[in-house]
C-alpha cells in the first residue's frame, strides 16, 4: 500500500520515533516520506526523503515566543506554500491511500484537501484530546491546544503516544505507548552511579547546582562549557548516548517526551525541569512526579538534589513494575491504516 508520511523538521523527538515506525511500516508498505530540517538530516540513513519547508518555533530561554514565531513564518510563507505545492502535486500523482502525519501539516492538509485519510501519530494530541494536565496558565494551554488543531486538522484518526494514560475524550483517539529507539531497545541496563544530563535548552544553572552538589553527570547538549571534575560534557552520538543513559544511576533533563520515555523505558529516576511556558512539557512533569517515577521541579537547588537522590530507590521500585514494547505501536499504526484504507 501506497503512503505518505510527514515529520515535523523542528527537533529531532519526531524523527527519532517516526524512524522506527517507518522501518517497520517499509516491510509491507511503500513509504515517502516528507520533511526538513534537522529531521531530513537524521531520516536520510533510513532511505529517501522528499524535502519540504516546514514550520518553526522561535524560542527563548526555552519558551516559544509567538509573536516573533508568527512573523518569521509569515516571512517564509512563500516556501512553504511551495513545499505545500510540492506535496499536493505528489499526492495527486501517487494517490496515497493514508496519510500519517506526525505534527507535520503540509501533509495533514493535502489529505484533507484531497479526501485521503490522515493518521495523526504524535504526543501532542495528548493536551487536546484527553484530560491530562494541572497547568495555571489557561490563556497558555488555549494557545497551545489551538496550535495543536491548525497543525493537523480534522484526522480520521489520533494515535496519542504516552507513557500515562489520563481519560480519552475524543471518540477517535486512542493512547498508545511511546515509541523507543532499537538502538536504546538493544541496552542492556545496568546500575550505573553518575547521571546523565541532558538540557535542550538553558540548564546552565542547573550544571553549577549537580557540580556543587559533587554530582557525577555525563552531560549532552551543553557544549558552551568543558569538562569538570564532576561533569563529563559530551558530544551527541546516538550510540553513546543510549550506551551513557542505560549505565546511569538516574537521569536530570527538560520534560521532552523522548527523553523521559526512554528513560522510563530502562527504569531510569528521572529529575525533570520542564520548559517554561511549553504546555506539552508542564505536562510531561506531572505525571513523572504522579506515577514517582521521578521528581519535577521548575528550579533546581541543592535541596531538590539532596530530595531527589533520597528517593531514587523509590522511583525504581515503581519503575519496575512498568514495561512497554513498540510492538504495540505497531499494531495500532498497522490496524488504523487497513480500516482508513477499507473506508475510503
């Protein structure tokens, strides 16, 4: 069966999941796949991809700031319009039977335009679609839910990847587990003693708190700074990554999805900050400190250390009793795009 499938190009959180449900999907399906940015770089190792402009977030200090996000997409509206072109035309000439969309809406719109089923696979839906969350800020949490519509309007389906499960309240959504990376899936775990820090965005703060507290850490994505006598900074590599998360003791880093889940898929306490101002991530944080699978905290001291170290043999009491495969995923992924290809 012919399928289209697009991938936000903003991070790399929706590459890393979508690439393993790619791989599983290619073994029965034909697959393009659309997107740009840092996400086309990390896909071209897993087979061709048909680039697009796509869609930014215009950050600081880790909070979307949409004026300035508004303008400069309004700048580069007329690429857009082209990639969005680009994909209409495609889809005319190759006439997908499904459409999956991962927080991509070039392609979520060219199916609703041209009448073919959209599958939308993200955790996004998770703030729209189901009762999750305690956020103050509901001015914050409208905007979001209102971006999270224009982005993929009108699926026939939404499948919620999630490592909790708070009531579904739409009737075509459905929660499934987090996708892991195979590389991470291949770990052996192991009682490590240092954590590992990983801080998208900011955390420089954070980095003096860990070193004063005379924390070991293995730190990804703060290459501003050099090695210490507590602190290892390193380079991104897939590889030592998954090899440094499944030999640590626990894991310090902002509230992305992709972290926590498979940080929670290899029984690793995780210490949260999630980033101001991102509904998504506030998200996240609760229900890590709800399930005690971990603590969340928006400032970090050496109190909330000294908190967090306490509790850890807690956290993996608790995180034991959690497992999750991508099996699952797969299943629901293969079963909705049979139905949405019956339905047509």
């Amino acid at each position: 069966m012919k399928i289209f499938y697009g991938i936000n190009g903003e991070g790399l959180g929706h590459a890393m999941r979508s690439a393993e449900v790619i791989r599983e999907l290619k073994k029965n399906h034909d697959v393009s796949v659309f997107t740009g940015g840092k996400a086309k770089d990390y896909l071209k190792k897993f087979g061709e991809v048909k680039s697009i402009n796509y869609l930014s977030f215009i950050t600081r200090d880790g909070k979307i700031k949409y004026i300035q996000t508004f303008l400069y997409n309004l700048l580069i509206s007329p690429l857009i319009l082209l990639s969005f072109l680009k994909v209409i035309i495609s889809c005319i000439l190759n006439r997908p039977k499904v459409i999956i969309t991962d927080f991509e809406p070039l392609t979520a719109y060219s199916g609703l335009i041209l009448r073919i089923p959209v599958i939308s696979f993200d955790n996004q839906h998770i703030v729209t679609d189901t009762s999750a969350g305690k956020i103050k800020n509901l001015s914050e949490v409208s905007l979001y839910k209102l971006i999270v519509h224009l982005m993929c309007p009108f699926p026939r389906k939404k499948i919620i990847t999630s490592f909790f499960h708070p009531k579904i309240l739409s009737k075509n959504a459905i929660i499934v587990p987090p996708v892991v990376r195979k590389l991470v899936e291949k770990q052996k775990e192991k009682a490590g003693n240092h954590f590992l820090v990983y801080l998208s965005l900011g955390g420089d703060s954070i980095l003096e708190v860990l070193e004063k507290s005379k924390q070991k850490c293995i730190v990804y994505g703060k290459l501003s700074r050099k090695s210490s006598k507590y602190l290892k900074i390193k380079n991104f590599s897939a590889e030592d990554f998954a090899a440094d998360l499944a030999s640590s003791r626990a894991v310090v880093s902002n509230a992305g999805m992709s972290t926590l889940s498979e940080s929670i898929y290899l029984k690793k306490p995780v210490l949260c900050i999630p980033l101001s101002g991102q509904t998504e991530q506030e998200v996240n944080a609760f229900y890590v400190g709800k399930a005690n699978f971990g603590l969340s905290s928006s400032k970090i001291d050496k109190s909330i250390i000294r908190k967090f170290v306490s509790k850890i043999p807690l956290y993996e009491k608790n995180l034991k009793k959690f497992t999750f495969s991508n099996k699952e995923v797969f299943s629901a992924i293969e079963k909705e795009i049979k139905i949405g290809h019956t339905n047509l």
